[in-house]
C-alpha cells in the first residue's frame, strides 16, 4: 500500500513522539535506579548498588555522576590487604572505572585522587609516583594541583631518608639531646643523600608552583632537618648548622601559611552562617 505525503509525515512525527516519550521514560527509570542505588549504598550493599548505578547508566548515558557512584561502589567492594585475586581483580576494576572518568574528563580530581588512593593500598608504589609523576608535569591544570602531587612525591624521599636516619643504630641519646652518627653500610647513608637531594627538588619546584603551599613548605622543613642529620653523620658541622638555620625559616614560613588559611578558613565558614535577624 502506497502512503500519501500526509500520512507518511503523521508517521515520522508519530514515531520522533515514541521515542522521545521514551527518552522521557528512561531518564525517570534512570533516575529510580539511581536512587535506588544510592539506597544500597547507604546500607553497605555495595554489589546491589553497582548493579542500580549500571543500569541508571545503561538508561540514560547523559547522567554525568553516574560513573563516579559506579567506580566508588566498585572501590567499597575492595578490601585493603586481602592478597587473594578475587579482591585484586576487584582494585583493579575500580581503579579502570575511575580511569573511565579521567579519559573523559582529565581534570576529575574525585576520580585521580581515588586512583592514587588505591595504588597506594595495592602497595603499587610505582604506579602512584607515576600517576603523581603525570600530574605534576600537566600545564593545563591549576599550578596549585601540580605543587600538591610534587608534594607528595617529595614527602616519599623524605620518608626514604627518615628511615635510614632514624634507626635506633645510627642515632644515641646524650641527656635529652640526639646525636646521629653514620650507618655502618655506606650505602645506606648514600642511599640517604640520594633521597633527600630528589626530595629537595621536588620541593622547590612545588613551591615555585604555589608558594602559599603550606604542606609544600612543611616537607621543605623535614627534608632540611633530614639534610641536618646527615650533614651531622658526615662530621661536618658548619654545614649542619646552615641546614637548622634553614630548617628554622622554613618552619616560620610554614607556621605563617598555616595560621594565614586558618583565618582565611574561618572567614569563609562566618560568611556563610547566616546573619542573626535585627532586634
């Protein structure tokens, strides 16, 4: 049967109505599923609530928090520390669902974070420094974030120094005073160095970034008193005071940075209280 033009455009025009109707119908199914699914995660069912988000998604893929409640169920089905491939399998599963969103939107600082949250429980160390590694050299992101992740890679080198230097055998106690003296093993003292040298570049570059970065100047302060000690250990006495004359300034600065965002803080918090009515 042959339609005429009237009938064929009342076809067409039936038809975009059917599926805008719907498009209308599944976006308020996605939108139960999700609510549904925030419902189980509430109650710590968090496979039942993966399922919900999916299927939310699977509605309607313009829901743009549904990926990350999909990844933070996924994660909360990981437990820290169990080694079985089972648990494994699951990390990783969360940590490509998390990827999803960064190779969406590489700004998603939920999503960056959360994966370098979970290398860090996988004790995948080496994929944490390259993620931060990543992050830092990222020009179109703010330079504050690029500090922040410099930051962190820094503190890593001072932990790597604190560790040799703060062994029961490189160190005495005289009265209430400290003395270190140098590991047996060369190696470790040089591995030391080593440590705190990265650590000081890494620093610096974080606070060329931000140089209101508090945390930035806190660790500059431990990988000084960390270049004190080893200066100390090597005999060398004028060196070692240089390092606590810059370890004391650089406390100063980051005392100051602290007490500045703690105002800046408590400014912002009174600013959002609401004002008493008059009386």
């Amino acid at each position: 049967m042959k339609l005429s033009r009237t009938s064929t455009v009342t076809l067409l025009l039936l038809l975009v109505a059917t599926s805008a109707g719907c498009g209308v119908i599944n976006r308020i199914r996605a939108k139960n599923a999700l609510n549904e699914g925030a419902r189980a995660y509430r109650e710590g069912q968090f496979t039942q609530a993966e399922e919900k988000f999916r299927r939310a998604f699977e509605l309607d893929p313009t829901q743009k928090n549904a990926p990350l409640f999909i990844a933070r169920a996924v994660q909360q089905q990981y437990k820290p520390g169990v080694a079985s491939p089972e648990n494994v399998a699951t990390g990783q599963r969360a940590i490509q669902a998390y990827q999803d969103i960064l190779n969406r939107d590489p700004r998603n600082e939920d999503a960056y974070k959360a994966i370098v949250f979970l290398y860090g429980q996988m004790k995948e160390e080496d994929k944490v420094r390259q993620m931060l590694t990543q992050r830092a050299s990222m020009t179109d992101i703010p330079e504050s974030k690029r500090a922040e992740a410099l930051t962190i890679l820094a503190s890593k080198q001072w932990q790597c120094s604190y560790d040799t230097t703060e062994q029961k055998d490189n160190k005495t106690t005289e009265g209430n005073v400290v003395k270190y003296k140098k590991p047996a093993n060369q190696a470790d003292f040089d591995k030391a160095k080593g440590c705190v040298a990265e650590g000081m570049r890494l620093v610096e570059q974080a606070i060329s970034l931000d140089q209101n970065n508090a945390n930035a100047w806190s660790y500059k302060a431990n990988l000084l008193r960390e270049q004190s000690k080893l200066a100390e250990m090597d005999g060398n006495a004028q060196q070692k005071q240089e390092f606590d004359r810059l370890y004391d300034q650089a406390r100063e600065t980051h005392a100051r940075l602290s007490e500045e965002a703690q105002k800046r803080k408590e400014a912002e918090e009174a600013a959002k209280s609401p004002t008493p009515p008059a009386s």
